[in-house]
C-alpha cells in the first residue's frame, strides 16, 4: 500500500476560494456604452468620448450590426489623412465590428481581443442590445488576465535573450494558475497565448529583421496542441508555413534557415519545438500556397500513400499565427476537399478510429510499465481524433477539441450524450494532467505524460479508469454506426 507522501499533489493557493470557476465578460462591465450615432460628426464624437472618459464610441448600424470609432481612428482617418472635424463618423466607422455575447467566458474573450489585435469589443446581450465594452484593461484583476503583464514584456522585449528570460517564466505563469485551481481550459487557453507571443516576438527578432526576408511573403502556422490552445508543460511546438506564390522559389532555402534560428530560440527559452520534424523549418512543412493546394489534392485522392493521414491530420490541427493575406490557410482547403471524397472520410474515420482508449498495452506488460499510463497516447490522443474527425464530419472549421465537440454535438456520428460525455471526460483527463506535470515541476522533475499509477489519488486512478471506458465506449459506437451506415 502507498502511503499519502508517495502521492504527487499541487498545493492550492489560499486565495483561490474567492474567484468563480468560471466568469464571463459580463462580470468585467463597469460603466455604460457610449453610443452614438452614424450622422455625428467626428468632432462631436470627440467631444462625446472627452466628456464620458473613454477612447471609443459605439456606432448603431443597420441590421442590428455595430460600428465602432476609437481615438485612434480619429488620429489615423481623419487627422493624418487631413480631413476636417466636420466629417461624418459614418464615413470613417470601422464596421460591422466584431461583438460578443455577454454570457462568453472571459478566457474566450481575451483570447478574441489578442489575436485580432482589438482595443476594445462591444458586449451586447440576447437582443443585441450593446451593454458596455471590454478592452485588455478590464482583464488585470480576472484570473483569465493573469498573463497579461508577462505577454507585455514578452511582445516588448529588445533582444533575444530578453525574450528568453521572460518566456522562461512560463511553467511557473501555469503553475500558478494550477494552484489556483482554474479550469483546464482557461489555463491551457491562456498558456497557448503566451506560446503564441514567444513566436511572434521572435519571428519579429530572428527573421522578418534579416535582410531580404519580407514578413508580408508568408503566412505562419501553429500546429498540435498549442494551435489547438491545448499545450501543457510537455508539450512541443509544430509549425508551417505557406509562402506567397510571388516569392521566388530561390529563396525559400533562406528563409527556411532563418526559421531554423528561431527553433533554437524557442529551446532556449525553454519550449520545445517538434523532434519529429513537423516545423516550418523543414521543407515538408513550408511550402508555396501553390504547392501545399498540390499536396492537399494528394493526400485527399491517396490518403495511405506519402503519410498522407498524418499530414491531414496535423494540417486540420493548423491555425494561422501570423497571415500574409487574406487567402484560406491549407486547413480551410483541405476541409473542402475532404468533405467531397466520402471515400477518404471514412479512412480518416477508420484512422481515427485506429488508435484505441486503454490502460495499458501488451507492449507496457511487456517491457514492465504495467504501473504506468500515458495520458496523452492512451487516452487524450483518441478523443482528439474522434473531436477532429466528427467537425470535420459537418464541416466545422473549429480546431479547438472542446469546441469541436460542441460543433458535432448531435450529428450522426455523435450524439448529443456522448459529446457531453467526451467534453467532460477531456477537462477531467486534462486536469490531472496538469496537477501531474505541475507537482513534478515543484519537485524538480521533468513534466512527463506517463504517470505512475501508485502516485495518483485514489479517486484520480478511478477516475483515469471511468475515462477510458468512456472513450473507448464511444469509439465503438462510432465504429458501429460506420459499418451500419455501410452496409445499408
């Protein structure tokens, strides 16, 4: 028997009651909207931020939309482009904005305002109605904004070695929000926005700055578990990139030497990048957009040739970090492809399918790790496939697995109990991990994704059991309903 001291555990900050598990942006509004009106001039809406002490103004559209006119686009569309105070704000409204529903949880909402690059969003509520605004301010004290300070410096840093020094802090950002016992999603969620300023910052730092490098020439690609918004402490970095057809082919090599800088920049600072070589870096995984539709088309007619599966995979996994136009990334493309090829969709099925939830393996027996249990490969790895499969299977474009869940919840293939069941089972499942990889990192050990059974709780190694079960159970039905829908 295993006494408690064998046992690993995450010690929880004492502060940690008085904050809800989950907030949504409601929770941050503080003062009332400012609203105006189309037919306003810019100086009267200058005037209508100075008295109301706010840098924007929320601007009614037709169809229930809303514009949105900020100081700064008062600076730039009107001031700088030498237009008078006179001026209509309906000539220079930036519409329809984007705007969010006051029941998003805050983590989605950060997440929102960061990668569009916003100010502010508008907050309305069933009706449409603009209930107030949120902007990276009204964060600061939300568990969700508690990366805020440390992106800063990381967006702002100078040199390389300052932008290691402050990722480095990364483990020890997701420990504390562990301690605080947030929820799985928001820590990984805002784990991946860290991960993604580290890349920016050092695309910033080590490659648009070389000379002959034009950052409007290629489009970035996250790929795995942090495009996905679901890294943790062991998880590596994958990457892709799609150069503009009009760059010269000549130069792809250089560019592609500049992103291999980058990987030893992201070890040094502690993140892991890809050992198996899905890294833009590497000419598989950076390609023209000519080339990559090429590849697309093959691995959609002959999926089991040239890897075509795992590539399909890995690039349905993708989003776009840093675009360089306005075209689909390779992800959007080959959804549309595959979605005409039923063909290919049920060997992508059958792939997904392939990988079964279990406790161990012969091979675990075999080789003595019958007491171990790789969370990821045995069971995290077949929910993703079955959340991947299943978006794909009504054509969403979500990436993330718990919003790939929603999206497929009710399709044929999926059912509304068992992605209820499957959405569950992933916070549970991520959770531990995370506890897991948090206490070894307080011991001093490396984060690992095979755990050792006799240092889990007794309800954890329950729990481990039930989730397995639950996925498996659901991998069945999936492969049930495929060879009935076969054979009808």
């Amino acid at each position: 028997m295993n006494g408690p001291e064998d046992q690993l555990t995450v010690a929880h900050r004492r502060d940690a009651s008085g904050t809800p598990a989950s907030r949504t942006v409601a929770d941050l509004l503080r003062t009332a909207p400012v609203i105006g009106r189309a037919e306003m001039t810019v100086r009267q809406a200058a005037a209508l931020m100075t008295e109301r002490g706010q840098d924007y103004v929320v601007i009614p559209l037709a169809e229930g939309r809303h514009g949105l006119v900020t100081d700064a686009d008062i600076r730039a569309r009107v001031v700088a482009a030498g237009r008078g105070a006179d001026t209509p704000v309906g000539e220079i409204v930036d519409g329809p904005a984007l705007v969010i529903d006051h029941r998003t949880s805050t983590v989605d909402a950060l997440t929102e305002l960061l990668d569009r690059g916003l100010r502010v969003i508008p907050v309305c509520d069933e009706t449409g109605r603009v209930l107030g605004v949120i902007g990276a301010g009204d964060f600061v004290a939300d568990p969700a904004g508690a990366s805020m300070p440390l992106r800063e410096q990381i967006s702002r840093s100078r040199s390389v070695a300052e932008l290691q020094s402050h990722a480095r802090r990364i483990p020890q950002l997701v420990a504390d929000l562990v301690r605080r016992d947030r929820p799985a999603h928001e820590v990984t969620r805002v784990t991946s926005l860290i991960v993604d300023a580290v890349v920016q910052r050092g695309l910033a730092l080590v490659v648009d700055s070389r000379p002959g490098v034009d950052p409007a020439s290629y489009t970035w690609l996250s790929l795995g578990s942090n495009a996905r918004r679901e890294p943790v402490l062991s998880s590596d970095v994958d990457s892709a990139v799609v150069f503009d057809d009009a760059l010269d082919p000549a130069s792809h090599t250089a560019y592609r030497e500049a992103f291999a800088e980058l990987d030893e920049v992201l070890r040094g600072a502690g993140i892991a990048v890809d050992a198996n070589g899905a890294v833009a870096s590497k000419t598989l995984f950076s390609r023209s957009r000519s080339a990559w539709r090429t590849a697309i088309r093959g691995w959609v007619d002959e999926p089991l040739e040239n890897k075509g599966m795992i590539f399909t995979s890995l690039i349905l996994d993708g989003r776009a970090l840093r675009t360089a136009g306005t075209e689909h990334v390779p992800g959007d493309e080959m959804i549309a492809a595959l979605r005409a090829d039923p063909r290919t969709m049920r060997l992508l099925l059958e792939e997904s399918l392939a990988t079964r939830a279990r406790l161990r393996t012969v091979r675990d027996v075999l080789t003595g790790r019958a007491g171990t249990f790789d969370l990821k490969s045995h069971a995290l790895t077949p929910l993703v496939n079955i959340a991947r499969w299943a978006a794909l299977s009504v054509d969403s474009t979500e990436v993330n697995t718990r919003a790939r869940l929603r999206a497929a919840s009710g399709s044929p293939m999926l059912s509304d109990d068992d992605a209820t069941t499957l959405l569950e089972v992933f916070d549970v499942l991520q959770r531990m991990r995370l506890r897991y990889q948090v206490a070894r990192f307080d011991r001093g050990e490396a984060p690992t994704d095979v755990v050792e059974m006799k240092r889990l709780s007794p309800l954890d190694r329950s729990l481990v059991g039930q989730a397995v079960r639950e996925i498996a159970g659901v991998q069945q039905r999936m492969a049930n309903m495929s060879q009935y829908q076969v054979n009808r």
